[in-house]
C-alpha cells in the first residue's frame, strides 16, 4: 500500500504525495465551502508551481474537504478585490493567463494528467477549477451551474479555452446564458463529467494509480499531444506525433514498458527530470 507525505500545507490547500507519484491536492475551506477568496487564488497557484517542481510526481488528483468541492468565487471578493483594483483582468500575470485565469488553466498546462474528483457544490470558478483536469470524476448529486450571469458577468476564469472539446456549442450557450443549475448525473451528458461516481475520490485515486504506473515519459508526451490538437494544424500534430515517439522509443523506461507488461510485473520506470 502507498505510503503519503505531506509537502505542502496551509490553511487553504494542502498537498499529499504518495510514494506511487500521485499527488493529491485538497482544497481546505470546508466552512466557505472552499469558495474562492484571495488566499485560495494564491495557495492554489502556489500548489500547482510546487507540483512542477517536485521530483516524482506522476499524476494529481483534485478534490474539496468538507460538503463542496468548491462553490465558485466567494462573494466578499465583488467588495474586496485581492489587488485593490489597480490591476486590469487584461493583464497577462502568468504568460497567457491572469491570476483568475491561471488557478483553473494551470491544471491543464502541468506536465501531467490531472484529476478532478468532484462532488457537493461545483459552481462558476469551481466548474472552471474542475474543467482544467484531464479527466473528472462526479458524483451524481453534485449542483453544477455556469453561474456568472447569476451575477451579470461572463465566465473568465479560463472556461471558454478548456470548454473547447469538452461541451456541445449549443449547450454551452444555454448554460452561460440560463446559468441554470444542472446535476452531476446530467453533467456527464453534458460534457462536463467523465464519469459519474458515487464515490468519486475512491474512482480518481483509482484511475491515478493506473496512470501513476504507466512510462511516465509516454504520459507526459500524451499530454503535450492531447494539448497540442485542439489548437495546432493536422501537419503541425503529424509530426509532433513523430517527434515525441521518437524521443520516447527504445529509452530505459520505454524497454522497460514493454518487459514489465510482458512479464506481468509493475514497471519500474526512471523518474522525469524536473526543473
């Protein structure tokens, strides 16, 4: 059984990894419902760099303590702006994204898959929080809503770029404009939920130990191409496909793919060197 240790925590986020390389990352504001105030913006930002730096992380789950995974941006926010309202949301703060946006895109750009294990609550910035995984995980209860017209705004924490794919146009467009509440049984016909769970952290941490077994090279090669798809030319993926096999094939871990697959045996793969 994997063993767990703590390599981040405060009193927002707190992360767990596990000698298999799965990371688990919890959002820790039970009482707000890990609504999004301005300590939870930074902590999460500060998690996913801490991630990306971490030797021997292979895959992250994301789940909420407490009833919500998390119910979108805290309403105190609207009166107490976390920069004081100095900086415009145009600003670039973290390459193409501002800080808003950053929290929920930087779960796609990590080197490696994530996981959303989502139940409770899951609104607005949360919805959008969770969009950012690879892969999510809902319980069948769960609220959903798009909820910014709720309020007179539009969706901006990166939900239109990571929607891409995932949801039908038409749909989309209902919800935004309707931000009606949906379940998390509806979400997976939606588009918004990969699978529907009674208990989603079990089936995340699950998928993740799968994953977390797999030639981590072949992983994160996976995940640049899945990224790559949606946005890049079919000449451009064609020989992004012929670049990343070729810096993959006959390596230590991908020989090691094949012998430990053929002799039935967990692999054991060299970690990927982080910066």
């Amino acid at each position: 059984m994997s063993q767990a240790q703590t390599i981040s925590t405060n009193d927002r986020v707190t992360i767990e990894l596990a000698d298999n390389g799965v990371a688990h990352v919890r959002f820790v504001r039970p009482e707000k419902m890990n609504a999004l105030d301005a300590e939870m913006f930074d902590s999460m930002i500060e998690a996913a760099q801490t991630l990306a730096s971490t030797q021997g992380v292979r895959v992250v789950v994301l789940s909420g303590e407490g009833r919500a995974f998390c119910a979108g941006i805290d309403l105190s926010n609207f009166t107490n702006s976390s920069d004081g309202g100095e900086r415009r949301l145009e600003t670039r703060t973290h390459g193409n994204t501002n800080k808003f946006q950053e929290v929920a895109f930087q779960w796609r750009r990590l080197g490696v898959p994530v996981i959303a294990a989502v139940h409770g609550v899951c609104f607005g910035g949360g919805l959008q929080i969770a969009s950012g995984a690879d892969i999510r995980i809902v319980h069948p209860e769960t609220r959903m809503s798009v909820m910014e017209m709720k309020w007179g705004l539009v969706p901006d924490m990166a939900g239109y770029a990571l929607w891409r794919g995932l949801v039908r146009d038409d749909v989309l467009r209902e919800l935004v404009y309707t931000n009606r509440e949906f379940s998390g049984a509806e979400a997976q016909t939606l588009g918004f939920a990969t699978y529907v769970e009674k208990d989603p952290l079990a089936r995340a941490m699950e998928i993740a130990e799968v994953i977390a077994g797999k030639n981590p090279d072949a992983i994160r090669a996976a995940k640049r191409l899945q990224d790559a798809m949606h946005d890049r030319q079919t000449d451009e993926i064609l020989m992004m496909e012929s670049v990343e096999q070729d810096s993959i094939s006959r390596t230590k871990n991908q020989i090691e793919a094949v012998m430990s697959s053929m002799q039935k045996r967990p692999g054991k793969f060299d970690e990927v060197e982080v910066a």
